[in-house]
C-alpha cells in the first residue's frame, strides 16, 4: 500500500478531537516554536517522541498550521500522570538564532 496511510479509529477520533477544540482559532503562518506539555494517563513506559507525530499532524488537519515545516524549535517535557492524558501546547513565533 505504497503511498497510503492508514490512521486507526483512535487516531481520527483525536486528530478530530483537536479539529473541534482549534475550530475558533486563526491559522498560524511563518516560522514557529512549539512546546509541549505532556501527561501520560498511566505509569506505562512510552517515548516522548511518539506523541510528536500524532500531535503535529492533527494541528496541521485542523488548519492552525499549513505543515509541521514550519516548527523551528519543538520542546517536549513529561509532566505527572493525568487521568486519560493530555497534552498542552503554546505555540510561539521562532526567533532567529
């Protein structure tokens, strides 16, 4: 299945979770910084690294962002667990270096 690709049930049900929740909000353009606040929902081993992925692409589905390309800077820390998880994100114009 070249060129597909496929996104579980759980996966559409957050990238549109995240459409509604952004649907107010205005596109972001230009370089950008992100930082990411994440709280697992269980003492379970993941990868910070994983929630990027998911994350990014149902910013750029809900159409707060035209592609992930425009993140200069990505910043991810864990934070305590929270029931169900959950992320919080501030999104911020890049500086130049």
């Amino acid at each position: 299945m070249a060129g597909r690709h496929l996104i579980s049930k759980a996966g559409r049900v957050y990238r549109d979770l995240v459409r509604v929740l952004l649907a107010n909000a205005q596109p972001l353009h230009g370089r950008l910084a992100i930082y990411i606040r994440a709280h697992p929902p269980d003492r379970r081993r993941r990868d910070l690294d994983n929630i990027l992925k998911s994350l990014l692409d149902a910013l750029t589905h809900a159409g707060l962002i035209a592609d992930d390309e425009q993140f200069d800077r990505i910043s991810i820390d864990r934070f305590p667990i929270t029931k169900g998880g959950q992320v919080a994100i501030s999104i911020t114009q890049a500086i130049a270096p």
